[in-house]
C-alpha cells in the first residue's frame, strides 16, 4: 500500500458509513462479513477533504486494472445499489 493507510475523501466516509448502517439488515452472512471488514478498516482510515485527496486514490466510480501473468482485468468501484454481481 503506497500510503501505508486507508486514505478516503470525507462525503465518501460518509456515504459508506449509510452503508455499513444498513448491512445489519443484510441475512447474506458473506455481506454482514465484508461489512464487518469494512467498519474495521475505517477505524484506521485517514479521512481528508476533497482537496487534499491525494490524485492516485482509488475511490468510487474509479477503473482499476488487475494484472497478472495469466489475466487483465478491469473493474469499477461502485456502491451496492450499482452493483451487477
């Protein structure tokens, strides 16, 4: 990790806060586990304005590319209700 911390801009904090709160109404146990990553995360997450979001930062609606020897593949950070899975 470049910036050895979580770095998230604060209207995204917020955003996945509503997020976690309604995972508890969730019955996938694998959703109510990720959630459960994910409030464990933020707890070590470093929050900062939009303009102090450092340009590399992997945030919503952002591409990311995963390479491998065998695979490229591309995926969109969405939020759930955005999801195709």
């Amino acid at each position: 990790m470049k910036y050895n911390t979580l770095i998230i801009e604060k209207k995204e904090y917020d955003l996945i806060k509503r997020i976690i709160s309604m995972g508890k109404y969730q019955k996938d146990d694998t959703y109510k586990t990720s959630i459960s990553k994910l409030k464990e995360e933020l707890t070590k997450a470093q929050i900062v304005k939009k303009d102090k979001l450092p340009n590399d930062v992997i945030r919503f609606n952002s591409h990311v590319t995963i390479k491998t020897p065998f695979l490229e593949k591309t995926y969109q950070l969405v939020t759930p209700e955005h999801s195709d899975l």
